[in-house]
C-alpha cells in the first residue's frame, strides 16, 4: 500500500511570487505519481504526472514537479502565480501495477494581489 | 477532453431513506470507475473499485450493504447509500478510467450528500 504526506495544508502567496507545496510519499512498490488541482465547486483536475523517465514534470500553466526518488518526494513549484492558480491541490500515488490512488490531505493555495 | 458528470450535484434526503448517485463518462468508455468519499478539510478516499459486468472490490471498512455500487454499462456507475444517516453526509466524488489507458483517471464534479 502506498501514502501520501503533504506538509502544507495551507498556503498564502501573493500575485507573481513563487510558490512550492510538498508532497512525500511511502510505498514499497515502484509508483506513479500525480498532481490534481481542485478549483471550486469542481473536480478534480490532473495537473501533471510522473509514470517514468525524466524526473521532471512541467504542466501548460507553468507548474512543475520533480521525483526525487531518495527522498520519496515529488514537490510542485511555480515561479509565478496567478490570482487563478487559488485552489485545493492534491498529491497522489498510485502503484505502477495497479490503478487505485492515494491522496494527500491537499494544500490550498490562496493567491492574494 | 475527456469528461465525467455526477447527477444529482447536491441532495438532502431523511434518515433511513435511500439516495442513488450517477456517475457518467460522457465521451469514452471507462471499464473502471471508482467512488471516494471527501470530509471537509480533508482528502478523498477511496471506498470501492467498480468494474463493468462485475462486482465492485471495497475497501476496508466501507460497508458494502449500505453503499451499493452498480457497474452496468462502460458509461455508468451508481452509488446508492442504503438506509442513510446524518453521519453518511459528505461529498460523493466519482472517478473513471479510460479503458485506453494504463493509469488516468477522471474524475466528476461531485455529489454533496446531506442526510437531516
């Protein structure tokens, strides 16, 4: 089985300063890895994804997130947000072999002026 | 994109009544749905593994004679919550994998369930 740890539950930035939310995992399996954004009152959206290959993973809308296999982490970062980036988002695992996820607690992210 | 509905969007029901949630994958098939509960504040979790033609797998702990999981059809899911309480009231959130693919999942707006 696998879990999912996400340090932050809550962060506030300010318009166009960067932004970093942590996620560690556990698993004793080899693991894909996801990172979904929740904005309000709808779903959840996948933002980007690590299955294999490169370690770092970049979305269209300027996230990005690196595997770091040593340190079971996989942290999304952007350098600049929007005021439309304010949401919930989720890290999540999933076993290489299997298609069942398990989610952090989720971070929401308030992006102020 | 690939979408996923959820029907109804909200729904308040009396105790020990019963209330049926729809999951739909609207334009491609999904072998593969899976229902998870939302607290607030908290994360989702997964109550059951649903497949087409078959019985749905749940997880520990989820009683699977109160929260009946139909798979009829590789566009549609139900959740119903059998004999339901105030403390069945949360958020309902379906997901459904793309049979073309290994590992996606996507998922629905959500049901917020309200048991008085």
């Amino acid at each position: 089985a696998q879990s999912v740890t996400q340090l932050d539950s809550q962060v506030p930035v300010f318009e166009e300063a960067p932004v970093e939310l942590r996620c560690n995992y556990s698993s004793s399996v080899s693991v894909y890895l996801f990172w979904y954004v929740q904005y309000p009152n709808q779903g959840l959206q996948l933002l980007l994804k690590y299955l294999s290959g490169s370690t770092l993973v970049k979305s269209i809308n300027g996230f990005e997130a690196e595997f770091n296999k040593s340190q079971t982490s996989f942290h999304l970062r952007k350098p600049s947000v929007h005021i439309s980036d304010t949401a919930e988002y989720f890290c999540a695992v999933s076993g290489s072999n299997d298609y069942k996820l398990s989610f952090g607690a989720g971070t929401t992210v308030t992006v102020r002026a | 994109g690939a979408v996923v509905s959820q029907h109804p969007s909200r729904v308040i029901c009396k105790s020990g009544t019963s209330v049926k949630i729809e999951c739909r994958s609207l334009d491609f098939q999904a072998t593969t749905m899976f229902w998870y509960r939302q607290f607030p504040k908290q994360s989702l979790m997964l109550m059951a593994t649903s497949n087409e033609g078959s019985k749905a797998t749940y997880e520990q702990g989820v009683e699977k004679d109160k929260f009946l999981i139909n798979h009829a059809s590789l566009t549609l899911s139900t959740l119903t919550v059998t004999s339901a309480h105030p403390e069945d009231s949360s958020f309902y959130i379906c997901s459904a994998k793309d049979r073309r693919s290994s590992y996606e999942q996507y998922f629905g707006p959500g049901t917020r369930l309200t048991v008085t």
